[in-house]
C-alpha cells in the first residue's frame, strides 16, 4: 500500500506544498509508504478536446498511470476564488481521460483520498475542499469524511516545516491515521 502525496500550487514557497510535506512526515512516521508527486515535473496543456483527439499528453498517461499504482491520495487543496485551482482540476480531468494504452488501468476508483488545505485567511481554504471532494467522489474515489484546514497559513509552520499548532497537528496525525486504516481494509 503506498500513497501518492502532492500539492494543487507548484509555486516555490507554497504553503500547501508545506502542508503536504507535513503529511508525507506523517505517513513516514506512521509507518506507510508513499510517493511524493510534484506536479510540475508533469506540465499539461490545459484540457482540450482538440489537443486530446490528437493523442493524450506523454505526461497525462504518466499521471494516470502513477495515480493508477497507488492505493490512495493526500492531496494539499488551495482554493481560488471558492474553488480549486486550475492546476489541479487540469492535472484530475486529464487523468480521467484514457486511449488504448491506459484504457485497462484505473487512477481513481476504490481509492482513498485525505483533503487538505491551508490559506493566509481564518477561512483556511475549506470552500475548495467541497468541490474537490465533489469532484474525486464522481469519479468513484473514497473521500476520507474529515479534512484538515489550517487557517493563517503564514503562521502556521516552524522554519523545519512542521505545524506549530498543536490542536492541528493532532488533527492531522488522527486523519493521516484514519487513511491508513481505511486504505489497508479496502486493500485486504
Ligand atoms: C486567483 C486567486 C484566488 C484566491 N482566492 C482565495 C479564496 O477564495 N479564498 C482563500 O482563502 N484564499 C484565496 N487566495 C489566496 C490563496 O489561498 C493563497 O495565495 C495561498 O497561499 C495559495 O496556496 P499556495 O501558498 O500553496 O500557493 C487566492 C489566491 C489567488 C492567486
């Protein structure tokens, strides 16, 4: 069982990229595998019917077949004006899309996902969430219940990149737990 962890923002100083980096620490100590995926070693023209009818993007068959080997997601969520970011609704809806190559393998379905998000806002990003978490149960994947937000991100991390708060530190070791569980039982 090994988890793919990555961010929605490539920019360098992302918090989001933090926060998935405090998530991968987790796994780690919590004894689970996982995948750290930068996006931008994967850059995909935004989606186009057009583009896709002349072949699927090298890098759209890699994601889809990287997202396919895992079990399951923790995927860091910025949100852009309500709702996810380009990036990431770019980087799901090519994955979704398949030629003969990729046809026979499945990058979403029965796998678990963990949401996280984080914004320099009280708000913490959670509006995006809703849509992201939309968006992933469409296409059959399993939404953890809770997620972990983390308001007033620009506070938020020590210099080492850990969350300074305990209370979210917590919150985030308990669903980092909550998906190992529940990604070994789906696996058994
Ligand atoms: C186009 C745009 C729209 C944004 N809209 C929101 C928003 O609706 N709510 C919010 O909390 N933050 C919003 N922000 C601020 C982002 O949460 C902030 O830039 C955050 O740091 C982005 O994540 P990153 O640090 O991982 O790149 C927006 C930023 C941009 C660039």
């Amino acid at each position: 069982m090994t988890l793919l962890v990555f961010s929605g923002s490539i920019r360098r100083d992302s918090f989001h990229i933090k926060l998935a980096r405090a998530a991968a620490d987790e796994l780690q100590r919590q004894g689970a595998a996982y995948t750290w995926l930068n996006l931008a070693d994967y850059p995909l023209p935004i989606y186009d019917g057009d583009l896709e009818a002349q072949g699927l993007p090298e890098n759209a068959r890699a994601l889809r077949k990287l997202f396919a080997a895992h079990s399951g997601f923790v995927i860091a969520n910025p949100e852009y004006n309500g709702s996810i970011t380009p990036l990431l609704k770019n980087v799901l809806d090519w994955v979704s899309r398949k030629d003969d190559s990729v046809k026979a393998i499945e990058p979403y379905a029965n796998k678990t996902a963990l949401l996280l998000s984080t914004s320099p806002g009280s708000l913490a990003g959670q509006r995006a969430l809703r849509h992201t978490r939309e968006i992933l149960t469409s296409l059959n994947a399993i939404v953890l219940p809770q997620h972990v937000a983390v308001p007033v991100a620009q506070q938020a991390f020590s210099p080492e990149g850990e969350l300074i708060d305990d209370k979210q530190r917590t919150a985030l070791h308990v669903q980092v737990a909550a998906l190992i569980t529940l990604t070994r039982k789906l696996a058994a």
